[in-house]
C-alpha cells in the first residue's frame, strides 16, 4: 500500500509518453508533411481557424516538469514519510462522532478491500488515456496534439502539486483514513503513517482534471456546442465519481475526501485550459520549491497594457 502512490506516477509518467510517442505515429502516418506540422504545433498561439490557445510550449513544459519534480520531492518527503499512528491513536479512533455522509466509509465489506484497491487504480490509468485519446484524435483538435499534450502534462501535475502542497492537502491534513478504523486488519497496516492521508483523494482530483480537461478544449474547439457543453460536464463526472466511489470501497477515502477531490480537480480541469485560452501577459501561473516547502505562484498585473508593436 505504502508504493501505491509510487506505481500510480509510474504509471502516468509511463502514459503520457506512450501518448506522445503514439500521437507523434499518428500524426507522421496521417500527415505527408509531419514535419511542417510538428512545428506548427511548437508554436507559441494557434493560428489556424479556430485559433484557441496559447501555449508557449518551453514554459508549458518547464511549469509541467517543475510540478512533477516537486511531486516527486513531496512523495517521499511528506505523504511517505508522516509518523506511524500509535496503538492509543487508533484505540482512541470512534466510529460514532464520525459525520453521518461519512460513516457510509466506516460500513464496508473490509474482505473486499484489496480487489477495489487495484481496480481504482486501474480506472484511474484509463481515465488518464481516454482523457488524452479524446482531444488526440478528434478531428479538430488532433492538429494541435503536441501543444495540447503539453498543456494536458501541465494540467495534471499541477493538480498534483496542489494536492502535495496545498492547506487543504496532506501537508497539512492528517485525517486518517477509513481502514484504521477496521479491526479486521493486522495493526501495523493500521498503524502506517500513510493512513494519515485521507483528506482529500488525489485519484478523484486527478481523474476529474483529466475529464473536465477533455470536455473543455473539447468545447473551446466546438464553440457551435453551447448550453450542451454542461450535459458533457455531467458525463465527464461519471468516472471520475466511480473513481471515488472505488476508493471509498477500497476504505482509502471518506466520502467527503471525494467530493473535495472532485471539486479541486473539476476547477484545474477547467481554469488551466481557460487561463491559456486568455492572450495576456497580465496572468501568469508557475510552480516554487525552496527545499522545504513548494506551492504555485498565481500572477495578475493591473493596470492597462501598451498595445503590442505590429
């Protein structure tokens, strides 16, 4: 349990350049002049119709790299290495004065807890590719797969980093999950001081990013699209809730943890894609890490800028 977390980057980081080694196939077996169009899409805006983003692809790429590197850092600094609960601290844990949304955690099958483990992690990894496959290969958006891409990596280590490092994360919560609470297991599973990373759940937050990622450039590529684009919100709910409701079996997460989750990775889905459909030098989005702390910068400029010499 302990390198669950572990596997589950692996197998991202694994993901993200299958997609790209994928898409870069795709796009030279489709396209005679892949090479034009490779560097099409390094440019910095979109300049065929629609014209959509802008993503300059060295920051993009280097906001992507920071966030997984301080990731990387908060992973065996901070969530694997919290101080084991004690036999008191789990003596002392009362299924009573446990909300009553969340005492739906604490009624769980514990036998089955392994088997709803895997599986969340399993539909986490198909969340991520059906996610990247949705704006690789629609037809208006697969010629801008490689910026797109960049901005998808962006997006979702991001959301990582928030989860790392942010107040309402395991940095600075310590809520212990759900199967500490069950005398069915052995204490020293009980005891790890990874249990002390319920709140919120990383899965749902990433899962929701990834699907509320698709559906907006989806929509920002299809403007025709209007009010039903909140009919395709609700559908990119679904697997990122099922990634949820997984967890909870899994006794990994209380039911609000999820909710969290889904409401922290719904707001990067959609605002990251939306701050760079905005053509300003005014906002500006980076990470930071000093050695012992990181979190993002969020930058707006007031005042009226100087028109742009032609």
């Amino acid at each position: 349990m302990k390198q669950c977390l572990h596997r589950t980057r692996k197998t991202f980081c694994s993901f993200l350049v299958l997609q790209f080694f994928s898409a870069s196939l795709f796009a030279q077996q489709s396209r005679p002049d892949s090479a034009s169009n490779l560097k099409a899409n390094l440019q910095r805006t979109d300049t065929t119709a629609p014209a959509v983003y802008n993503i300059p692809p060295l920051r993009t790429a280097a906001i992507g790299l920071a966030a997984t590197a301080a990731n990387m850092v908060a992973i065996n600094n901070i969530l694997h290495n919290k101080k084991d609960l004690t036999v008191t601290e789990i003596q002392a844990l009362r299924r009573d004065i446990v909300n009553p949304i969340d005492r739906w955690a604490l009624t769980q099958d514990p036998t089955k807890r392994d088997r709803y483990y895997r599986l969340s992690d399993h539909v986490l990894t198909a969340v991520l590719a059906g996610s990247a496959a949705s704006f690789i290969f629609n037809k208006r958006s697969k010629k801008d797969w490689l910026r797109i891409g960049l901005m998808y990596y962006e997006t979702q280590f991001l959301t990582f980093a928030f989860y790392d490092f942010s107040p309402i994360g395991p940095y600075f919560q310590n809520r212990i999950r759900p199967v500490s609470y069950y005398d069915h297991f052995p204490m020293t599973l009980r005891q790890r001081g990874n249990q002390r990373n319920s709140f919120y759940s990383g899965h749902v937050a990433n899962a929701t990013s990834a699907t509320f990622f698709a559906v907006k450039v989806y929509c920002d590529y299809h403007p025709e699209i209007g009010k039903k684009k909140y009919l395709l919100y609700g559908l990119a709910s679904v697997p990122a809730l099922f990634c949820g409701w997984l967890r909870i079996k899994a006794l990994a997460h209380f039911p609000s943890d999820v909710l969290v989750g889904y409401a922290v990775g719904g707001a990067f889905g959609i605002l990251i894609p939306e701050m760079h459909r905005i053509k300003s030098d005014k906002i500006k989005l980076s990470t930071f890490y000093n050695g012992q702390s990181g979190g993002l910068h969020f930058t707006y400029k007031l005042g009226k800028q100087k028109a742009a010499s032609s």
